[in-house]
C-alpha cells in the first residue's frame, strides 16, 4: 500500500507538470525533459522505497514456502531472483540516495523550495513540540498527521545541525532515509484520506489498520535513520538533546498493531487477494 501510494504520489505529480506544457513548439520535448528532470528526487524516492520494499515481500514469501521457495519449480524462486536487480540498475540504490539530498538541496539554492527559512523555524521550536499521542480529535487520521509533523521537524533540525558534515556521504545517505521515510508515510496517509470517505465499513477498517502499521514501520525506520543521521554527523555537543528529541518526535503509540496486523491477514485470506 506504501509502495503504491509513493508511485502514485509521483506520478501524479509529474503527469501536474506535464499538463501545464504548450505542445507547440520544436523544443517541447526538450521542455518536456526538463519538467521531468524537476521532480528527479521524487523519482529516486520511489526507486528507493518500492525496491526495498519489493525485496522484503519476495524474502517474506520465500521463508513462507521454506524449501521450495528456492528450488525453479516454483515461480517465487524467479520472483526473488528478479526482485534483487531492482536495487542496482537504473541507479544503485546507494547513488540515488547520495542524490535525494544533494537535488533538495539544489531546488533550494535555485528558490524553487524554502528550505533554510524552515531550518531555522525548526530548530528554535524543536523542543517545544510534543509527541504524537492517540488522540484523534474526531478527525480521522489526526495522530498520523501529528507523527509527520514532527518527523518533518526533526529532519530539518538535523539538516541544520549537521552543517558541513552533510558532504560526508554517510551523512547524505542517512538524510535521504529520513526524506523516504517522510514522503512514504505521508504519501500513503494521503492516499487513505482520499478513499475512506467512499470506503466501506470493512475497507475502513483495513485502511485504519494498514495506516497504523505502515506508520509504525516508517517511523521506526525514520527513529533509526536519525540516530544513524547524528551519529555520523559527529552531533557530541548535542547528543542528550538530540537523542530525547529523537526519541520524542519520532515516537508512535504501538497501541493496537498486532489486532491491525491480524485484521490484514483476514482480510487478504477472506477476499484470497491483496484488499486495497
């Protein structure tokens, strides 16, 4: 669901910026290039992501049919060999990480996205920000929107801290995993909001709890990265700060994620197909 939520996301955007085009013109394909090219980071994203994410299902679904999930006469073998590749061509993983940042960071210099004026609010509020807590305020999906806040606060208060250490590419690479993992989960609470409404009563609750597990991976994944983040960046005069800030802002109520997970697996058994 992240996956398709993180493509659709991007394609979405693109076909925006396509549409917005004069197909008059010998240069349009030249223009048509360029409207792509600006939303290169977006499309490292969804490499990154869905091709992970695509390695874990197929590992998943090899330990399942154990043995015979390694032997060619079953069609998960292909799946798992074909899976690996997706890693590697089209830009390795590592390079289109090393490029998530470095892009954002050039949109900025060019005055397509505030970044630095979002930097310096975030670090002078950083520490008045409160955790997300189960408290939905009778809108759906509120604690989600909380969590995104504060991951997206966090990380621009990392960027600012790191400073010159963001040219390390351990840095870049932990700073790309906290931009994937924000665009992830907030591309696929988006998506959630956009079909509930119209949703059955069975569909809202799989959406409900394919929302909780996937912010619950994301955001301890992104706790992970920004640990990752400031210890590369050498962050020693702000490590107590930093590592209660971390632990505070990337903190999501675990309340009820094995009764979400349970629910999924009976949906997909019930209906014999993936159900969103």
């Amino acid at each position: 669901f992240a996956s398709e939520s993180v493509v659709y996301r991007v394609a979405g955007l693109l076909d925006q910026r396509l549409a917005t085009l004069d197909h008059g013109g010998a240069d349009y394909y030249e223009r048509y290039q360029k409207a792509i090219e600006e939303y290169a980071a977006e499309c490292a994203i969804a490499k990154v992501f869905c091709s992970e994410q695509l390695d874990f299902v197929v590992d998943e679904a090899v330990q399942i049919h154990g043995g015979y999930g390694y032997i060619a006469e079953y069609a998960v073998e292909r799946y798992y060999r074909d899976s690996r590749i997706q890693r590697i061509f089209e830009g390795t993983n590592e390079i289109n990480r090393i490029l998530i940042p470095t892009l954002l960071l050039r949109r900025a210099e060019a005055g397509g996205l505030e970044l630095w004026s979002s930097v310096a609010k975030a670090r002078e509020t950083l520490t008045l920000l409160e955790a997300a807590e189960d408290d939905r305020g009778g809108r759906e999906f509120a604690l989600e929107h909380s969590l995104l806040a504060n991951m997206k606060a966090l990380f621009l208060g990392l960027l600012g801290a790191v400073g010159d250490a963001r040219e390390s590419q351990e840095v870049t690479m932990a700073l790309a995993d906290l931009v994937i993992e924000i665009f992830a989960l907030e591309s696929a609470v988006l998506r959630a909001e956009q079909v509930y409404p119209a949703a059955s009563d069975r569909k809202k609750g799989a959406l409900r709890a394919t929302v909780k597990v996937v912010a619950f991976e994301r955001s301890a994944q992104f706790h992970l990265a920004a640990t990752r983040c400031s210890g590369y960046a050498g962050l020693m005069a702000y490590r107590t700060m930093l590592r209660k800030n971390i632990q505070r802002l990337s903190y999501y109520p675990v309340e009820g994620l094995l009764d979400a997970k349970r629910l999924l697996a009976q949906t997909a058994t019930d209906e014999g197909r993936y159900a969103l």
